[in-house]
C-alpha cells in the first residue's frame, strides 16, 4: 500500500509526456546494450540441456517453483500491488486462482505462463507478449521524464522465486571475500520509513563531534546499461577479456555462486534475446 501511495503521489504532480523530443529522451534513458557477445566459454546448447535434466535442478524446480510456493507469493502480494499490462493483480486476482482447487489450471499457469521465464524457452509468436513490457513516459518539472515501467506479474513471481531460491548461496558466496549483508527493499517508502526509524532510536547516541550518518545506495536495475559481457562471463565463470584494470586476464577463471548458473536460460532470455526497444507515439514496449 505504502508503495502505491508514493507512486500515487508523484503520479498526481506529473504530466504525461507528448512532446516532440519524448521518444528521443526515452531512447536516451533506456539505451540498449550490445547483444554482440564473446561466446568462446558459454556453456553449448547440449551442456545446458544435460544441466536440466540432471536431479539436483530437477528438484530444485519442483521445489523453489512449486504450485505452493507460487501460491504463497501471489496470495502474500502487497495489497493494490501494481498490476500488470492486463489488468492483473497478484493478490488480489491471481491469488485467488491458486486457492481453489483447480490443479489443472494452476499447472497451466505454472507450465506456460511463470516456468518460461526461468527456463528461457518462449514462444518466438509469444515473446514479445510475455517477456515484454510497457513504458509510459511523465514529464518532470525539469523537463525530463520518469518512465513508468508495468511489467509481466508472471515474470516477477518467477524472478522472486528465483531470487529467495539463490539467496542463502549468494549470500555465503559473498561472505568469503568480505564482512557483506545480504538485503535490500523494494520501494522508497519502507526505506523512507526504516531511515526515520533509525534516526529517531538513535538521535540522541550523537552529537555534532560523532554524527549519525546514513548512506542509501540506489541500485538502478530497470533499464540495466551495464557491461553485459561481464554478466556472462561470471556465469560462465571464465573471463573472456581482461577486467579490473588488468587484475583479470581473460581465460581466468572467475568464481561464481553455483546455483546462479542453473539460472542461465533466464540471463540469457532476458538480457540476450529480449532486447529490443519498440516505440510508438504515446507509449513504448520493450521486448
């Protein structure tokens, strides 16, 4: 709720964005990263098809992505989340299709809708649909624009799932190379109100000679310009040009969490196949 209510606020003071010049500041702000991969240590078609049928990411998948546990994100889904480009809501529509009893349904759901995303294996006649998204430009007072992006409610229950899958791996991964907490909030308000609370229990432990100061690193992850290269080559887990200003060589090894690497199909489908930025005249679709 907390979340809709600051979207709600800063939708309310802005405008929706029809100049001339629009499509142009959205391709600015959304550029689209080289899909021209080194691909000599990528894993063949044969090696991933060999890791999905072996036990481990079998269970895996029928656990982390079980009808339970598809069912308890959906039904645990904020209240008034943001719904999809359909009109869905997770709690308040899907929720409910996953508490009736129809198995056959849910499996649907499950095989063809929330599976594909981790799996990669998307209709070419589909991708667009499914692994696409919808972006609305507002203009700011400063005259540039904030995107709002309304992506697929089935694509983020499969990337959550994923996610509380990895986490505890990551987690211990990165604590072998330093003292790192594992977290991070979704929406502006929590950290809003979590910095406030923070402030007001320990205002008075402070002075002016010892101040109480709080860092926010912002993670901008919706239009991702990063080095996509470098992406794949920790999953591959061998470098493929040199990094770090020259700490790397390529063909070093590189270490990598092992439960990321079962997630493959889904780096490559998103960063590898669904790239493209389509533009109309008053909305954008990425696919």
């Amino acid at each position: 709720m907390r979340l809709e209510l600051s979207r709600l606020a800063v939708c309310s003071v802005l405008k929706p964005a029809f100049g001339h010049d629009t499509l142009h500041k959205l391709q600015e702000k959304t550029p689209v990263g080289s899909v021209v991969f080194d691909k000599q240590f990528w894993p063949t078609t044969d090696a991933l098809d060999e890791m999905c049928r072996h036990d481990e990411w079998l269970n895996m998948q029928e656990h982390s992505f079980s009808m339970k546990k598809i069912g308890q994100y959906f039904r645990t889904c904020k209240p008034l989340s943001a719904q999809d480009a359909d009109g869905w809501r997770g709690r308040e529509h899907v929720g409910w299709l996953f508490s009736d009893g129809n198995f056959a349904l849910q499996e649907l759901l499950r095989t063809h809708l929330i599976l594909p995303n981790i799996l990669g294996d998307f209709l070419a006649e589909h991708l667009d649909e499914i692994a696409g998204v919808r972006i609305f430009a507002l203009e700011k007072a400063n005259n540039s624009l904030r995107p709002i992006v309304i992506g697929s409610l089935w694509r983020r229950c499969a990337a959550r799932l994923g996610v509380a899958e990895v986490r505890s791996n990551v987690a211990t991964f990165l604590s072998q190379y330093t003292n790192f907490k594992f977290g991070g909030e979704s929406d502006g308000a929590t950290r809003c109100a979590q910095v406030t609370q923070l402030l007001a229990a320990a205002w008075a432990q402070h002075s002016e000679d010892n101040p109480l100061v709080v860092i926010q690193l912002d993670v901008v992850n919706a239009y991702p310009s990063a080095d996509r290269q470098a992406q794949f080559d920790v999953l591959a887990g061998r470098a493929s040009k040199s990094y770090d200003n020259g700490h790397v060589h390529m063909g070093d090894d590189i270490p990598c969490p092992s439960s990321l690497r079962h997630y493959w199909s889904y780096f490559e489908s998103m960063q590898v196949t669904a790239y493209t930025l389509h533009f109309s005249d008053y909305q954008g679709q990425a696919a």
